[in-house]
C-alpha cells in the first residue's frame, strides 16, 4: 500500500476573500405612484422599455414615459430602478425616496414624477444628506422661473446651496429623466469616459424657445435648460448642480470617494495582517493609490499644480505629477492610545481634477 504524500510535502489551498467593488454610479431611479409595483415590494430593476412591458407596465404611466426618455439617450444607460410612491398610505415623496434607499443601493441619481415645488424642495434636502451619496434630477415648468420671479424653485434651492441636485427648466414632460440617462449612459467607467453635461443633446425632449434674458436668468441661479444656440445647436447648458457646482465634479469625487474606501476596506480583509510599521503602511497607501490610478484611467484627475494650502510635505506650487498624491503621517508619530487601538495615522489624498473647457474667447487676427 502507497504510503500519504501529505507525509512528505502537503498543500493547502487557500481561496482569498473576494474584493468588493465600490457598487454603481449609472444606474437611475425613477419614483412614482403606479401601482404595477406593489407598496412590498418597492422597486424593480429594468434592462429596456420592453423589460418593462414584460413586467406589466402598460405604457401610460408616468413612470413608463419618464423610462422612455431615459432609454432614449445616447450611449443608453443598461438599467433603470422604478420605485414605488405608496401615495395610498399618506407617503410623502422623502418617505417614499428613503425607503427605496433602503430597499436597493444600484442607484446613484433618482427622478420623482410630477412631484410639485415643496416636494422638489423635500426631496432636494433629503438627497443631500443621504447615504450612501446620491443626485437628485427634477423638471420645472414654473412660470416664475422663466420670468424670474422670487421665490422660484430654482432660486430656492441655489439659495440652500445643495450640490446634489440638478434642475432643468423644461415644457417637456420629464426632462429631467432625460438629462438623468444621459448622465447615467455616458458614465461607462472606461479609459477616457469623464463626461460633462454641458452641450449635450436631450433625445424627445424639446428645445425651449427662451430670450436671451431668460437663458440667462436660468443660468444664473444654477439652473439648466436645453435649448438652441446659434443656426441649428440644440444644446443641454450648463450642466450644474443648484449650487453651481458642475456635475461631472460631483459625479467623479463621489466615484473616487467610494473606491477609496472600498480599496482600503478589501486591504484589511484581504492581507492576514498589515504590519503597523512603515513598510505595512506603504502596502495600505499603495492600495489607495490603486484606487486613484481608476480615476486617472477615466480622466477625472490629471497631473496639475497644487494651488490650495500645504499638506504635510506638499506645498502651494508643487506639482502633482499623477493628478494625485497619498501621504501620511509616520508611525513614529502616533499618539500611544491609537498604536494600541490599532489604527493606521492619518492619510491625506490631494487630487487635481481634470476640469473642462466649456468657454472660450477666440481672437481672429487679421493681417492684408
């Protein structure tokens, strides 16, 4: 009889922890008070319109006609989030939000219809402070806006200074779904993806005949309207949040927020120990700046002067050659009490965003 193998060299196979992701920032809800999904269950997750038809909706709800504007842009987003407004049981649009929160994290923006100015507002606060972090879409049709009366929704919410909401002034009905697909189909993740939501196009949703004046008032108090520009340009501007915070800043810092986290989080599960010496903490920075790499590739971050105050050893003027920089402060200098509560000193993430040129003044010099 052959004698174990295992007596003489024995192998054991070890399946490491399997790393998180930092979950979806293209996914959009929509929020209504159909009843094709029940107060139970709350939300469904669609893949196309007629994943919805299948799904029992008929084509006349509210709901259906802001998915069809969702779908409608271009690249299309993979997926929509229809949520359910239990209106029969006095749910407030908030309540409603909330709760399909907390029954699914895929989304990241979220469209209620047909929600009326207080609720605009309620919903606007509420998405500012919600977890995990989250955008707002809503379509005016408000006279005041156009004429720029006080008091206005638009003027409201850029004087609460929410960075997390986006309003578009629009007689189409939903248009605010339609600028939420696009945000969410053109954020692919891919090399070179960042995106504005300036000088987009808006499939079905019609350019509005504004002055001047108008644009220009709508614009001022942060707002956004698709409309036509010179000839033949029917143009999404400006791309803002209420609080003149463009979008794409909002999108990208969030983005890079949640891999961070999720990449120092996958560190810790996946290494047996991280040492709570240098060495063991440039393995936790390099995790980090893996993390950051991701933001380089979609071109979010991108090397640039550090303008703001000094970090540790970076100072105002120095070059941050990868659009990023990871320190920290050294084990040596940790207070006793956070060496024996095991936590790492504290680290420091200065990013440069890429920005976007969206204006330019062009001078034609002309010599006969």
């Amino acid at each position: 009889m052959a004698q174990s193998l295992d007596d003489i060299v024995r192998v054991n196979v070890t399946v490491s922890p399997t790393a998180q992701s930092a979950g979806t920032f293209n996914i959009g809800l929509i929020v209504g008070t159909s009843t094709v999904i029940s107060a139970t269950d709350r939300v469904k997750i669609y893949s196309s319109l007629a994943d919805m038809k299948t799904g029992g909706w008929t084509g006349t709800e509210p709901e259906y006609a802001a998915a069809t504007l969702y779908f409608s842009q271009t690249p299309t987003p993979s997926k929509v989030v229809i949520g359910r407004w239990d209106e029969t049981g006095s749910e407030t649009a908030v309540e409603a939000v909330d709760a399909c929160r907390a029954a699914n994290n895929d989304w990241y923006a979220c469209y209620v219809v047909d929600a009326v100015k207080t609720e605009l507002t309620e919903v606007a606060a509420a998405v500012e402070a919600m977890k995990p972090e989250s955008v707002y879409f809503y379509t005016t049709a408000d006279a005041d806006v156009a004429s720029g009366t006080a008091g206005n929704i638009m003027e409201t919410l850029k004087s609460a200074s929410y960075k997390r909401t986006f309003g578009i002034y629009s007689k189409t009905a939903h248009a605010g779904a339609a600028a939420m697909g696009e945000a969410m189909g053109l954020n692919t993740g891919g090399a070179n993806s960042a995106f504005t939501l300036a000088y987009k196009t808006l499939v079905g949703v019609t350019p509005e005949a504004l002055s001047t004046t108008q644009v220009k008032y709508i614009l001022g108090v942060n707002g956004n309207v698709f409309t036509t520009y010179g000839p033949s340009y029917q143009l999404l501007v400006q791309g803002t949040m209420a609080d003149g915070t463009h979008f794409d800043e909002v999108l990208n810092l969030d983005m890079l927020t949640a891999e961070i986290q999720i990449g120092a989080t996958n560190a810790l599960v996946q290494a047996g120990k991280i040492p709570q010496t240098e060495d063991g903490l440039s393995l936790f920075i390099s995790a980090i700046e893996d993390q950051c790499e991701k933001s380089v590739t979609r071109g979010a971050l991108a090397p640039g002067v550090w303008n703001a105050n000094p970090v540790l050893t970076l100072q105002k003027g120095d070059v941050l050659t990868k659009g990023y920089l990871v320190l920290a402060e050294s084990i040596a200098s940790q207070a006793q009490a956070d060496r024996e509560a095991r936590k790492a000193p504290l680290i420091y993430v200065p990013v440069k965003l890429a920005g976007a040129i969206e204006h330019a003044v062009i001078g034609v010099i002309v010599n006969r």
